[in-house]
C-alpha cells in the first residue's frame, strides 16, 4: 500500500478521532446514489487501441504508483476527461 499524503494522512486521523458523523439518507434517495453508481461503474463496451511501447510503460508505471490496474488507469482518466472533470491544456 502506497504512503498517504498529508491530507489523506489528515483525514484519516480526522475519522480515527470520531469527527465524522454518517449522513442520514431516505431510502429513496440512497437507492438513486446506489442506482448512479451502478451506472457509472458499468463497463459494458470493450475497445482496442494501439499506443506506442514508451507511452503504455508510462502508463503502466504510473498505474503502478496509484496502485491501480493500468486499464483502470486508462478509462479512469478517459471518463474524467468526457464529463470535463480532466481539461487538457
């Protein structure tokens, strides 16, 4: 497991300490946030695509430094860039 940062470290601490309280939702709406995350989650299309050797050993290393898959990595960042979470100067 990768070292925490300071804020991850600041936060763990924060809920270790009991300063957070859980959000009380109706069942309605807790089965919409349930829903929305389903949706979001979904994988349900496959692609293929060709990357130079350099550019997925990047990825791969990076991956690997996020502790996750690189694949996961890959469509992590594609999303974030179509809902205009991830802007490219």
């Amino acid at each position: 497991m990768r070292k925490l940062d300071k804020e991850e470290a600041a936060l763990k601490n924060s809920v270790e300490r009991g300063e957070w309280r859980s959000a009380h939702s109706t069942g309605k709406e807790l089965q919409r946030y349930i829903q929305s995350a389903r949706m979001t989650l979904r994988k349900n299309s496959r692609i293929n695509i060709r990357l130079s050797e350099n550019d997925l050993q990047a990825i791969q290393t990076k991956a690997i430094q996020e502790g996750l898959p690189y694949q996961t990595l890959i469509a992590s960042v594609l999303h974030k860039y179509v809902t205009g979470r991830l802007k490219i100067a």
